[in-house]
C-alpha cells in the first residue's frame, strides 16, 4: 500500500512540475494532436496558445473561449477567445501575434488573427484551422504544382547566407494625405509589423497611410541577422516567428507574424491577409524577436529576418501558406545618386504589380535625403531603366525636375510610368531589371520662355524657319536659342501657320488636344513607346500647326491623308479613329528646366 502511495504522490508531483514547466515556456512543447472542429467548441472551454515573444523562444499564453461569432463575415467564422499570460495583461494583443496557433485539450482550433480597435482587453477572433487548411492548403499545393513545372530556377545558396497615360492616371500613392481611424470599436485584422531598415523616418511617415491600408505598421528595425547571433538556428514550426520578405540587400522590409500549422513541407500563418493577393510569390524566413514595445495604440513586436527558407505561394482571406526549400523570385535593383556626395544602393525587391513601384518611391526618395540636403533649391536629373524580360534593350525613362522643397512630385513621375507598365492591360510582364540614376544639383537650374520671333513673316513650302526663342534664367541675363525648322513641301499655299515655343506641361496639353489617339495605346509596344517619349522639362519645344488634317487609327498616327481616304475613315463605323492635328515639331535639349510658352502667326505665300 505505501508504496503505490508513494507511485501516486510521485505521479501527482511530476505531473505538477511538467504542467508548470509547460506553461511558462521552457523548451517544453506539447506535441498537438488532430484538430477540432468549431461545433465543438463551446463557450468556457480553456486552452492555450503558443507564440515568440522574445528571442526565437516560444512561449505559452491562455485562452478561454467567449463564443462563436458565426458568419461574422461572408461565409467565416469566428471563435472569440480572452487571452493571458505572459506580457498580454500589460501590453493587449501585439502586432505580430497573427498566426499564433490556439489548442483546447492540445487539438488545434485556429490562429489568432483579429482584434478590436481601441479595446483595453487581449480579447481576440479566433481563425478557425479548417477554414486555413481548405481555403490554403488545398489550393497552394494546386498552384505549386502549375508554377513549379514552369520554374526555370533553383534556391540560390545565396538565399542562406547569413547575411492609360499621364493625364489619366492618379498618382500610384498620395504619400501628402494623412488618415487616421475614427475613435470606435472595429473588428481588424491584427496589424502586421513592417519591419523596414535603411529608410529614412520621414520617408516611412508619409508612406503610412499607404501600408496602413493592407494591415501594416511600419517601423524602423534592424536589417537581417545572422543565424550565429540567436539562440538556436531559428526553424518554422507552431508558435514560431516567422517574415514575408518584401526587400533584401541594403534595405530590407519583412512583415512578420506568426506560424499557425505545419504538414510535411507545407505552412500556414498569419490567419487573415497579407495583401490577400491569391496566388503571390515572396520569400519566406524565421524571425527573431527582440521584445515586445507596448503602446497605447498597438504594441508591436520588434524583430527582425533571420534566414529565407522557403516562399509564400498563396495569401488569401483566412491567411498566408508557403513551401520549405522552394525559391521566390525577386527583382535585382540598383539605386544611384550623386550629388554633394555619391551613394549606391544594391538589393532585391518583390516581384509584385501592387507592392514593387510603390517600394521602388519610398528607396529612392529615402537615398535622395541620405544624401542630399531636405530643404532649399535643387535640380534633380532622374533616370529609370527597367529591363523586361524578352526585349532586348531596357525601357528608359528620363527627365529633370526643379523643386524648392522636399517633395515626392520628381520621383512619383519617374515611377508612375513603370506602374503602368507593370499593371497594363496589354500582357503579363516579367521584369528581370531595376536601374535608377539621380543626380542632384544644389542650384536653381530653371529658365522662362520669354518670347519668340521668327526671321520672316511669309515662307514658302520647304522652306528653312529660323525661329529664336528668348529665355530668362532665373537670376540670369536672357539670352536667345535658336531653332531651325523646315516647312514641309505640301504646305498649302494661302495657309496661316501658328508657331508656339513651349515647355513640357503646355506640350503634353497640345498632344492631347491635337492628337489625343496617338496617346490612347492599343498594344504594349505602343504604350513602352509613349512612355519612352514622354516630353521631358529641359526640352524647348518649337511647334509648327499646319492646316492639313490627319487621323489616328488604333494608337498610330496618320498625318498625312489624301482627301478621299481622309473622308472615308472620318465616316468609318468603328471606333478607334480620332482626329489629327498635323504639326512640325522640333525639340532642343537644355540646361534647365524651362517654363511659359509664346506663339507667333506665319503667312505662307
């Protein structure tokens, strides 16, 4: 009898200290059976979940189920839960938390996910785990099985080391306008912390309510670390931190979570959105976390990318699933700019339409201010080239820009015709290239047009024009620039031609005006024309309207018709026939950036 008493108390005291050890985290994991199902769960059931809060540790926190809020969401469900332990009673739900897996009786239910805006309780929504596993699982390995018979590469070593037209579209972010949430309770997704190392604080301030829209808080971090410097060689499993890897060189951004499930090679995190983009490729690492920054408004994990150990193939409503060992391809970038001094900026960035002109902007603009002066007068010359796979010469877009103030206006330009080609609706592009030049003069380089005349008043056809345009530098002496322009053959005799010297701004606005169709593309090559020849501001243009009229037929101009042909296309029954204005022009390349325009009549004999 004493000693089965003696087995008893034995049993009772381990089991006392394997449970205490459990739940405060050392290096003691259950090993979690099956899943359970939302029908059985019911309110007061108690569970616990697993989660990093520093380092690469994973530490247990507790749950006790509220309820169920069914079809919270078209079609979703939502398990209410009240968590504990930890740092939660003083910090409330953290960002980076999303993904972290729940158990009741060690069977898995789901990932923490969502949260309530403004409430002063850890009460959190529960993502249900078969939701993940049937919207995710099922189709990543569906799509995995399509792109990866296209994939034409492997997992670089690399990846382990430890170390419509311009004026149709909207700027591709609005960086100036500020938003803030209205003072209520809302149910959100848990804020994803964007990790971002090598950008200016500034920079990150305006692009805010750009990354706040998908569920994001930037924040300044550390950049990669290596795997020498954590604990242990960080791995993904239940519990562990884990990094979708927008940036990686110089810079870097990583949004990290947490990992809810893993089956075989197969993960699942997060619980809601990343961008909820479907079918999505990034790079997947481990994190390490350094602590948790509690804050009135959202504490946050700060953290930072460990090591790339696989890709993020699918991002969809209940979370994001990725593959141990698979390659996510990025785009090589490098970022120049000279001015008082010369920096380059060499790193990798995510091949995605959304995501890659708007990081594109916010790189370029912070190298700008790491380099130059953030008020005061200055020239920029800023040049992109984008290499598009099966073109053999790069997409070049060029042009120079004067601004008193710190400002987003030059560079937005610059990357607004690479969205476009990104997003076109023409065909799929694939860009295996990023070059960016900018050169910045701490001058004011800027001229007004300030008058024209011309070296005779009547000419024939075929004539020589010579056309001198008066331009006033700021601060400077005006000085004459002299353009020579020919006036066709087939001029009509008895026509009154309009000569105009403009800048860039008034030429775009005779470009629409005159031959609007010529600015519509109907094919992607026509629309890597255009933006190819965007008028650029140091160009002084001379603009002969003549009195012969033209069309334009899907995109292409046709300025010179006979008359018969001319009637007929005008009365054609299909659309895709604009009107043409035909004109000589003639560009001169200055030193400035000019202003103004001034036009004179010419009488032709």
């Amino acid at each position: 009898m004493r000693f089965k008493m003696r087995q008893l108390l034995f049993l009772a005291i381990f089991s006392s200290v394997f449970t205490a050890l459990f739940l405060h985290g050392r290096n003691v994991i259950f090993a979690a059976g099956d899943t359970m199902d939302i029908t059985e769960i019911v309110p007061g059931m108690t569970g616990y979940g697993k989660t990093v809060f520093t380092g690469d540790r994973i530490d247990i926190f507790h749950v006790e189920v509220l309820g169920i809020l069914r079809h919270w969401d078209a079609k979703s469900n939502l398990i209410l839960v009240r968590m504990s332990g930890g740092p939660l009673e003083k910090s409330g739900i953290i960002a980076g938390m999303s993904g972290s897996p729940v158990y009741i009786d060690n069977r898995l239910i789901g990932a923490v996910s969502y949260g309530w805006s403004f409430a002063k309780e850890p009460i959190a929504g529960i993502t249900p785990i078969q939701e993940m596993k049937n919207t995710l699982l099922n189709k990543a390995t569906e799509e995995r099985k399509v792109s990866m018979a296209s994939t034409d590469w492997e997992l670089p070593p690399s990846s382990f080391d430890k170390t419509s037209l311009e004026p149709q579209i909207a700027p591709f972010i609005q960086p100036e306008i500020s938003t803030q949430d209205s003072p209520e309770l809302r149910l959100t997704p848990i804020l994803s912390p964007l990790i971002i190392s090598g950008v200016n604080s500034e920079v990150l301030h305006k692009m805010q309510p750009f990354f706040q829209t998908h569920g994001l808080c930037p924040m300044q971090g550390g950049s990669y670390i290596s795997a020498d410097d954590t604990t242990k060689r960080p791995t993904l499993e239940p519990g562990s931190s884990v990094a979708a890897i927008l940036i990686k060189g110089d810079l870097s951004a990583a949004a990290v979570g947490t990992v809810t499930y893993t089956e075989g090679n197969q993960v699942l995190a997060f619980g809601h959105p990343f961008l909820q983009t479907g079918a999505t490729d990034l790079p997947m690492a481990t994190a390490h976390v350094y602590t948790i920054l509690s804050s009135q408004s959202n504490s946050i994990k700060m953290a930072s990318p460990v090591e790339v150990v696989g890709r993020i193939n699918r991002d969809g409503r209940p979370g994001i699933a990725g593959t141990l060992k698979e390659a996510s391809r990025m785009i090589p970038c490098h970022i120049e700019v000279e001015g008082s001094q010369k920096l380059s900026y060499n790193f990798e960035i995510a091949d995605n339409k959304l995501l890659t002109p708007s990081l594109m902007m916010m790189v370029a603009h912070s190298a700008v201010l790491a380099t130059e002066k953030k008020l005061g007068e200055k020239t920029a010359h800023i040049k992109l080239s984008v290499q598009i796979d099966g073109y053999e010469k790069p997409v070049e877009v060029e042009n120079i820009f004067y601004e008193l103030d710190q400002s987003w206006f030059p560079i937005n330009l610059i990357i607004q015709p690479f969205a476009m080609i990104m997003n076109n609706q023409f065909q799929k592009v694939r860009v295996n290239r990023i070059e960016m030049n900018i050169h910045v003069m701490d001058t004011r380089q800027t001229a007004n047009i300030e008058a024209i005349k011309v070296d005779k008043k009547q000419v024939k056809p075929g004539d020589t024009l010579q056309v001198d345009v008066r331009l006033k530098p700021f601060t400077g002496e005006s000085f004459y620039q002299t353009v020579m322009v020919n006036i066709p053959e087939d001029t009509l005799p008895g026509s009154m031609l309009n000569v105009t010297a403009c800048d860039a701004t008034f030429g775009n606005a005779l470009n629409m005006g005159r031959s609007a169709g010529k600015y519509l593309p109907t094919n992607f090559d026509q629309l890597l024309h255009y933006m190819e020849n965007l008028e650029r501001n140091n160009n002084l243009m001379v603009r002969v309207l003549l009195t012969k009229k033209g069309l334009t037929y899907r995109g292409e101009g046709f300025p010179s018709l006979p008359g018969s042909i001319h009637s007929i296309m005008s009365l054609s029954n299909q659309s895709g026939v604009g009107p043409l204005s035909d004109e000589v022009i003639s560009r001169t390349p200055t030193t400035y950036v000019l202003t103004g325009n001034k036009s004179i009549p010419v009488f032709v004999k």
